[in-house]
C-alpha cells in the first residue's frame, strides 16, 4: 500500500459528533488527527465519498483550562468494519476540506451574546 498522507498523524482519541448526508446524526471517537484528515470510528455506515460534518472536543491543553472545540468538513475516502466493536463498528477514513478552532468559553460567549442582544 502506498502511503498518501501529506502530512503526521497524532494519535488521538477524543469524542465526536456530527452529520452525514441526508441529516443522519452521528456519534464516534477518532483515533487518530491531522490537518489533512481525520480517522473515525463511528456507530453509524457511511459510503466513500460521502460528505461528513462533525465537531470534535478536544481537553483542556491550554493554561487557562478551555476546553477546545473543532469544527471539520470532510469527505469519506475509505470505510472499514470495526468488527466484534457494538458502540462504534465504523471505521471512516476522511480527508479534511475545511476545519475552525475554537476555545469553548468563547463560543458559548459568542452564543449567549447574539442570543441576549
């Protein structure tokens, strides 16, 4: 198998949720991160080439213990079965288009602000 990444993964397990085509809700763990793509495994099928949104949280990593939140878009390139796995029996390999950082407190900020004004 040739390798294509472009860039390290890290290994990383850190909780996952989001949205594939048709609005179908999702929940997973990745198992390992990028900043070109992503692997996930998730209790819900998925086609390659399929678009994929999810929002993942990573811990505290930074002094002042903010929590930091991860927006990405992806495609699926590659599905796999996580077999003899009942929580989480999709393995998804996904290649990053799009992603945003956040700091927790800020975006509740932002989110309590537009909501009180």
């Amino acid at each position: 198998m040739i390798e294509r990444r472009k860039t390290q993964r890290h290994q990383v397990s850190v909780p996952v949720s989001g949205w594939i085509s048709n609005a179908r809700l999702f929940e997973g763990v990745t198992r390992d991160v990028s900043t070109d793509g992503v692997y996930v495994w998730m209790n819900r099928a998925i086609e390659p080439g399929e678009p994929l949104v999810f929002l993942m949280r990573f811990p505290a990593t930074f002094p002042d213990n903010r929590e930091t939140l991860l927006w990405a878009y992806c495609k699926a390139v590659r599905v796999e079965s996580n077999a003899g796995e009942d929580k989480y029996p999709h393995g998804v390999a996904a290649v990053t288009g799009e992603y945003s950082m956040t700091l927790r407190d800020s975006a509740i900020t932002r989110l309590v602000s537009q909501t009180v004004a």
